[in-house]
C-alpha cells in the first residue's frame, strides 16, 4: 500500500544542516522532501508556489529570522523549528511549532519530532487534494530497526516492553525491536487507547483480554500492574 505522504521544505543557511535533515527524510517513508533553501526569502516563494505540509526552519538567518517569516504568512505549514541556540526555544512555540530541535540534532529527536506531526491537526484539506482516497489510513508510528524505518500502525500494537536501552513493540504480525526510552513513544501514544502499567509496559486498551488489580492479560502474556501505576490503571479500568 502507498503511503500518504507528508510534503516536507527544509530551510537551513548552513548546507550541513541542510544535508543532515536531507538524510533524515530520506529514512521516513512518509516524509517526501519538496526541496531546500537557505534562506527565508527563498523559502517565501516556495511556499507561494508549492503546497508544503510541514516546514522545517532554521531561526537564525540572514535577511529574515524564520521566525519572522512564520509571522509573514496568513496559513502556515506545520512548522518544526532547527537552532543552535536555546534561547529561541519560547518564541518559536508561542508560534505554535509542533516542535523545536537544538543542533546537533540526533535522529532520535527527529523522528520523535515527525511522530508528534502524525498525531497533530495536521492540514488535513491540503493533503486530501493528493490523498482523497487515504484519508482514513489508520494512524501510525515509525520506528528505526535493522537499519530502516518500520511502519508500525496504532491499531496493531499489542503492548510495549521495556528491556534496558531498547524497546520491543509487540504487534498483532510480530515484534519491532528498536534503541529508544519507552517514554518517549508513550508521549506520542493516545492516551485513551493505551496505558502505562508498569515502568517497563504499555498496553493497548482493545487487546486487553482480562484483568485485576495486579496483572492483566493479553495476547496469552501476564503482565504485571506495578504498585506505582495501580491507583491510575484502576480508575481507567473501572476497578475502583
């Protein structure tokens, strides 16, 4: 099945940068890189030209900060700000960034960054003009295992293990093994379809088979409730 494809401009005046964040798109199936500029004024015609769903803009440029040039247009992209300086870091979420990155930016952040863009009113209309008949593609997390990116969709994760450094996405077709803090994909979970019950699982809500106060079951596993997560996983459950 193709993939809906998030439409991606990256404006940075220095080409390291640029290259970097280059490579990054190129690992995400649903990323698709309209182009690149070094600077804002550039990157103002090409956005009069172009649809562009997401931007990912530098703040600290000549002419015209990318700050600036966000405030100049009347329906902006979603915007990813990339900077070296932290102090930028307010300003660009009072613009309502979906998320702001300080360099040297690993590709960890950056997909974390990318996943935050897949769960936010992303500009629906623009990308149905291209996608009319993906629209109700269900939602989706990317992952980077064995060195390329697996698609892994909401709706087919069972539970999430924690096992040190790593992480291993149980799915209803098998398990995605990759190098990441589990409380970073719990950030970019809904809330209402999964939940933390232990500091090393989540679990999905539907594919609860049973359960009580201290364990649950699912997919033929028991996993343990942990003290610290019972009083929530409870009130969720509607054991209490």
């Amino acid at each position: 099945m193709a993939d809906e494809k998030i439409i991606c401009l990256v404006v940075d005046d220095e080409p390291p940068a640029l290259e970097v964040l280059k490579n990054y798109i190129s690992s995400v199936s649903s990323l698709e890189l309209a182009g690149t500029c070094n600077n804002a004024i550039e990157a103002l015609n090409i956005l009069r030209e172009k649809t562009i769903h997401l931007l990912f803009l530098d703040i600290q440029m000549p002419q015209l900060l990318g700050t600036d040039l966000i405030r100049t247009l009347k329906n902006p992209p979603k915007v990813i700000f990339t900077t070296a300086f932290r102090k930028f870091a307010v300003e660009g979420f009072e613009l309502d960034a979906v998320d702001y990155l300080l360099k040297p930016i690993s590709f960890e952040r950056f997909l974390k960054a990318v996943n935050k863009v897949m769960h936010t009113s992303l500009d629906r209309t623009a990308l149905e003009k291209e996608n009319t008949s993906k629209i109700n593609e269900p939602e989706h997390i990317n992952f980077r295992s064995d060195r390329k990116m697996v698609k892994v969709a909401l709706h087919d994760i069972v539970y999430i293990e924690s096992i040190k450094d790593y992480i291993k996405v149980v799915t209803t077709t098998g398990t995605v093994i990759t190098k990441q803090p589990i409380s970073s994909v719990e950030e970019m979970l809904p809330k209402e379809k999964f939940i933390r019950i232990h500091r090393s699982y989540i679990v999905s809500v539907s594919k609860i088979e049973s359960y009580n106060h201290e364990l649950v079951w699912i997919a033929k596993q028991e996993l343990p409730i942990s003290r610290s997560y019972r009083h929530e996983v409870s009130r969720f459950l509607q054991l209490e």
